[in-house]
C-alpha cells in the first residue's frame, strides 16, 4: 500500500519565504514606477507652464507700442513701466485684432501687466490646484500673472482679466537695457547703454533715454535659473 508524503515544515518555510521576496521585489518595483511615473508628469507639466510663458510673453514684447494711458484716477502712465506702479512690468501692446465684420469693433491695442502673486491668492487659483499632489497638499510661493485690460483709458469700473503663465517662481527680477542717445547730434547716436531697474527714468538734458531690450531672470523649482532676452521695438520712444 502507497503512502502519500506532504511538505515538511522546512519546505513550507522556504516557499513562504520566497513568495515574500516576490511580493517585496513587486511592491518595490511599482513604487518605483509609480514615483518615475509621478516625475515625468510632474517635469511635463512645469515645462509646459514655461513654453506657455515664453509663449505668451514673447508675443506681449513683440507687439509693444509706447502709447501712454491714463488711470482709473485720470493720471498719465508711461507706455512702458518697470517697478513704478502696482504691477512689477506693466505696457502697452498692438496686434489685438477684431472679428472680421464685427458690428461693434473695440480697439486693437491692449495695456498689459505682469505681477508675482501668492499660490494663496485667487489670481493663482488654478496653478495651485494643478501643484496640489498627496506629496505636497499644501504648496507655498508665488505664481506669475498676465493682467489684461479690455480698455487703455481706465474708468473705476475697469477691472482686468487674470491668466497664470508660470505656476511657481521662487525669484523673479525684469531690467531694461537701455540707450543713452544724443538728442542734439544728427542721427542721435547712442553714447552708452546701461541696465535699468524701474522705469521711467529721469533723462537729463541733451539726452534720450530709449529701451532697446527687456531681460527676466527667473528661478524655477525644478529648472533652476533661466534668463531670458527680448528685443523691444523702437516706435519712436
């Protein structure tokens, strides 16, 4: 008569401990790729916020047009201001153009701001929710905002449209490269160039103080230090 033999002791021990090693190596190599999978999304994401900046910023400069405004308050504003008013780089630019056949036609130029605001504030409403993750359910820090006004004149009624550019930025500084041309020689010829942190500036006599160039130094979280250089248009300024 056979007798039938089972497992020893031993032998369910080792294949219990070898099915925990599986389980282990699995569980680890998800994770991994769970994590690898959260990065990329993660660099895909702040990479598409910086193309829609230099998108969106690129296009502002190329269009600018020094027209000065006036404020809600009737005050003249320069066509161009650097760190002299509520926005940290505020101007005005062409190329807004109206629907073909549109029966009541606005005006195709457009006053543009840029400012650094808290995630906590409304105005970053939507790159806060696009940072929140289970990682991180409270991200801190700034956001970059276009303001758009549908006006140049403003009445205390006009109040501006906000779209975020960048989710977050730890540093942000905007100079101008500015020309320092004779106004009294034929041709003003440019006697020297420097960098400017505000403007409008005080020129001096005999002088024409005109932006050549804008230059934004950014840092970002996971890209670090970016520089970027526009040319501004000379339309006379």
């Amino acid at each position: 008569m056979r007798t039938s033999r089972g497992f020893t002791l031993l032998e369910v021990l080792i294949a219990v401990s070898i099915t925990a090693m599986i389980g282990v190596g699995a569980v680890h190599v998800i994770t991994q790729i769970t994590l690898a999978r959260d990065g990329i999304s993660k660099r895909s994401q702040q990479l598409s916020s910086l193309q829609r900046f230099n998108a969106v910023v690129s296009r502002d400069i190329s269009q600018f047009l020094n027209r000065p405004i006036r404020d809600q308050y009737g005050e003249p504003l320069d066509g161009l201001l650097l760190e002299s008013g509520d926005y940290l780089f505020e101007f005005t630019r062409a190329g807004w153009k109206n629907r073909p056949a549109a029966e009541d036609p606005r005006s195709e130029l457009q006053r543009i701001a840029y400012r650094l605001e808290s995630l906590n504030d409304e105005a970053c409403d939507s790159a806060r929710k696009r940072l929140l993750t289970p990682e991180n359910p409270d991200p801190d820090g700034d956001c970059l905002v276009r303001y758009l006004w549908n006006v140049l004149d403003r009445g205390y009624e006009s109040e501006p449209q906000a779209m975020v550019v960048l989710d977050q930025v730890e540093y942000l500084e905007i100079s101008l490269l500015v020309d320092d041309r004779d106004s009294q020689a034929t041709g003003n010829p440019v006697r020297s160039q420097d960098w400017y942190s505000s403007w409008p500036a005080l020129q001096s006599s005999g002088s024409t103080l005109v932006p050549v160039a804008v230059r934004w130094k950014l840092e970002l979280p996971t890209w670090g230090p970016i520089e970027r250089l526009w040319e501004i248009s000379n339309d006379g300024t």
